[in-house]
C-alpha cells in the first residue's frame, strides 16, 4: 500500500514545480563538484543544462536521481524530499525518473527485449503487461525487428535507442539524458534527439544535459549554463 506521503511520486499534478534544488552542493573529498546550486524545473518542462567538461552537469543528473548524496542542501522531486526520503521508498521514486546514459548502459548478455524487460520487471509488472509494453517503446524507437538482437550487435545509434525505451518504459514523469547524443554521428543523434522530443509532447518533463552547442538550437527550451559547479546564468524559450 503506498502511504499518503509517496502518492505525489505517482501524481505529478499534485506538485508545481517537479524538482526544485536549494543551495545544494556536492563534495569529493576536497574537490567541489557542485557549489550553491539553486534549480527549479516546470512539469512538463524541456530544460537543456550545458556547460563545458566537468561544469558539474552528470554530478547534478546523478544527485536528482539518488546515485549519489548532497553535500549540502535539499533537493524535492515532486514534492518528496530526497534528503529525508526512507531508502526502501528509493526503488519507488526512481521508477518514475528515466535515465539515458551517454555509454547506454545495456547488460550485453540480454537481449534488447530482456534489457527493455528488465525495468518492468523490477517494478514487478505481470508478463502480459511486459510483453505488450516492450513491443510499444521498441516500436515507438523503431526496433521492433531487432527485439531478440544483443546489444554487441547494434551501431551506436540502434544501442541509444534502446536505452530511450528502456527509460520510456516505466512512463516515467522525470526523463534525465546525460549527454545522449555524446557518441552519435549527426543522423543518429538527430533521431534520438526527435525521441525526446516526442516523449516531451507526451508529458514526461525532460531534462538534457549537454555540451554541444547544436542540439541547443533543435528545440525552444530553457537553458542553463553551468560552469565550475555553479550556475552562470540561464536563458529562457
């Protein structure tokens, strides 16, 4: 049974706005990665985060997440405060935020049906439901016919592909994409960037963090510019 204070994971029009940071900041030992760090995100928001290597963009992906901890300060994700949240309620919040990876992250060893398969089944969704599912976001992603292909076997582009359905999958109201277009050649890149776009119109809020200066250009967002940890300022749409 899902207690009142986890229902607004599953209700994203409880809360306005999905994420808001405060003061946050991130250490490694002496090194800061993150530094005062004040963020708000919109529901249904597309919001580019830019900057150049080591600005502080995957750490900021990673600590809305929940793979790693502030140092300093508070972070709420629709309406749950991440520094207070019991960790078995992790596993539940995370369901509902999807994460690209810029490497796609695929088990190599699976197929592109089981690596699809393998969030649902976490969530502990019934086979029927699996099936149909998976079938929906591969086709939506254009790899219906490579389902039973491994990972090995597929270009670049085909693996980021996947890694998108694989975070579609769950219907997450949170889509975190670090870099997504980081290892594509410009064809690839431009589909994958078209997928966002398209789970974007669907009502997931979709977060980009990036450095390369085109794919700012492909879509009327907000953009914030991170530099040294901190932000530098942001424009808007």
């Amino acid at each position: 049974m899902i207690t009142s204070e986890y229902a607004a994971i599953f209700d994203n029009r409880k809360q306005n706005p999905i994420i808001q940071t405060f003061h946050i900041s991130k250490r490694y030992g002496t090194q800061i990665a993150l530094r005062d760090v004040n963020l708000t995100v919109e529901k249904n928001e597309f919001l580019f985060i830019t900057g150049p290597s080591g600005a502080g963009k995957t750490t900021l992906l990673r600590l809305l997440f929940l793979d790693e901890q502030v140092s300093e300060g508070q972070i709420l994700v629709n309406g749950i405060n991440l520094q207070r949240i019991r960790r078995a309620r992790i596993p539940l919040l995370r369901r509902k935020i999807g994460v690209v990876f810029q490497d796609f992250r695929l088990i190599k060893t699976y197929t592109v049906y089981e690596n699809v398969a393998l969030v649902l089944e976490a969530a502990g969704k019934q086979k029927r439901y699996i099936q149909k599912k998976v079938r929906q976001v591969l086709r939506m992603v254009g790899l219906e016919d490579r389902m039973y292909t491994f990972p090995p076997r597929l270009s670049g582009g085909e693996q980021q592909r996947v890694a998108l359905a694989r975070a579609a999958a769950g219907d997450p109201l949170i889509l975190l994409a670090d870099e997504p277009t980081g290892n594509l050649d410009a064809e690839c890149a431009d589909m994958v960037f078209d997928l966002l776009r398209q789970l974007h119109t669907w009502g997931t809020t979709v977060i980009v963090a990036t450095h390369d200066t085109q794919l700012l250009e492909k879509v009327a967002a907000r953009i914030v510019f991170l530099r040294n940890g901190t932000i530098q300022g942001e424009i808007g749409p």
